[in-house]
C-alpha cells in the first residue's frame, strides 16, 4: 500500500505541473463565472446557463488536460525506461498501472471539485441576480458572488508566482492547488445547499465518463504513442455523441443528463464497470508488455 500511495502521489504531482494543467484549472472556473455575466437568454430558468457552463467546461477543460496528463505519467514513463527502473524494485507492473492511473484521476477530482463550486456560485449569482431590479432591467449576475469567483480564479497565477519566486515551489503544481483552494470561500455565499443539490446529478454522471475516457487513456498508452492514443479517445468521445459502442465507451446520451434529471444512479454504475473494463485492459497489457 506504501508503494501505491507513493507512485500515485509522485503521478499526480506530476499531473499538476503540466503547463497545460495550471493554463487549464483557473481558465475552466473563470469562464464559468464569467460566461453567465454576458447571457441574453436564460434558457428557461436563472442559473441555467452557469450550470450548462459549468458542465461543458467539467466535460472539455477535464479532458484537455487528463488525456494528455496520463498519457504522460504513463507511456512516457514506459518509453523513457523510468517505469522499468521501479518495476526492477519488485512493484508489480499492475500495481503500477493502476497506482499511475489513479494519481492523475485524484487530480480529476480536484478539478471537478474546483468546477462544482464555481457552477454552484454561479448558478447562485444568476438567480440571486434575477430578483434584483435597475433602471436597465433585470441584473445578470449578481456582483459580490461574482467578484469572489473571478479573483478566486485569478489570483492563483499571482499567488503561485509568489511561491515560486520567494519558497521556490513549482509554479503550476500550486496554480492548480490554489484553484481549487480558492474556489471554496465562495460557497459561504450560497444561502442553503440547493445549487449543490441541483447540480449534483448531472454533474456526478458527466464526471464518471471523463474517468471512463481518463482510464481508456492510460491503458491505451500502455501500447501506443501520444498521438495514437488521442486519435482514438477523440474518436470514443465523438462515437458517444453519435454512434456509441456502449460496452467499450460511455453512451453520452445516457451520461450527459437534461437539465432537471435526477437519477444519476444508473450512469454511474455503468461507468464504474467500463472504467474496471479499461483498468483490466490496461493491466493485462502492462503484464504482457516487453519493457526495455
């Protein structure tokens, strides 16, 4: 257990200080705090569209920095030869796997945390807003939720900055940390718990597809190279909008809930059996792989 803690930790630190990981985190929350500041039509309910952002945003930014993310903790270290030199120290290459695997899938869910607070705030924001009235009409946002969230998503570059220029620490790795850090004073402007609740189901479905996409990643980067192993997540993600093979990739019909849907149950079990698939996949293919 030891040595999992320690190669899932060193495979997250690592997720983290990807450039394109600290350029992600605070762009992703920043746009769902923002994008809802410029709306002209609400979809049908106040907060709507924060909650559309926050989803999409969950569902793009998630993915743009995942993907890559494991295939660099993962078939990068298998090409350079790092993953042979701890596999010699009597780790098991499953247990790596896995262990590899599951440091960039903690980072995920650092983000989607970061993510489900700002949609929260947002969606608060909006329909705080609509029960304000000016001389130009209903307000949008409302302007105290909104300034916390935008200097909740700006101020990590500044603060990791400072890091880095006075205690020497790693500029990305606490860009991301501080995003999802500073998103969380925001919830103590929420009146009760119901843009959580609101939110939760679709949000819970969506995320259980991205760690199906994330996990198909890694065992694929077990055999191929970074631009294969894009080619055919790119391609699952577009078969589950279209065309979905349901027993390899989500169904994003399913995965994706409408705007009200509560039953996030069934979602969930099914992507806890694909990522299991994958996982299976990518262990077998790591027992049978030749390492130099």
């Amino acid at each position: 257990m030891r040595r999992f803690t320690a190669i899932a930790r060193t495979a997250a630190i690592e997720t983290m200080s990807q450039p394109l990981s600290a350029i992600l985190f605070p762009v992703a929350v920043l746009a769902i705090h923002l994008l809802p500041a410029f709306q002209y039509h609400r979809f049908g309910a106040a907060g709507r569209l924060a909650r559309e952002t926050g989803l999409s945003a969950l569902f793009v930014f998630g993915l743009f920095f995942a993907v890559p993310a494991v295939v660099r903790v993962i078939g990068r270290e298998l090409e350079t030869g790092t993953a042979a030199a701890a596999l010699a120290l009597g780790v098991s290459r499953s247990l790596y796997f896995v262990a590899r695997l599951t440091g960039t899938l903690v980072v995920f869910l650092l983000f989607l945390f970061a993510v489900a607070a700002a949609t929260a705030l947002s969606s608060f924001s909006c329909v705080k807003a609509s029960t304000i009235f000016s001389q130009a009409g209903v307000v949008r946002v409302w302007g105290p939720a909104i300034l916390v969230g935008v200097a909740g998503s700006l101020a990590p570059f500044g603060v990791a900055a400072l890091l880095n220029r006075f205690a020497n620490r790693r500029f990305c790795l606490w860009t991301c940390l501080l995003t999802f850090l500073f998103q969380l004073p925001g919830l103590a402007l929420l009146e009760d718990a119901s843009p959580l609740r609101v939110m939760a189901p679709a949000l819970g479905a969506l995320a259980a597809a991205c760690v199906v996409y994330v996990a198909m990643a890694g065992a694929l980067a077990t055999r191929l190279k970074a631009n294969g192993v894009t080619a055919c997540v790119v391609m699952a993600v577009a078969a589950g909008f279209l065309s979905p093979v349901k027993f390899l990739a989500p169904d994003m019909r399913v995965f994706w809930l409408e705007e009200g849907a509560t039953a996030a149950g069934g979602p969930i079990v099914a992507g806890a059996a694909l990522v299991a698939l994958w996982l299976l996949i990518g262990c077998i293919s790591m027992e049978r792989k030749e390492l130099e």
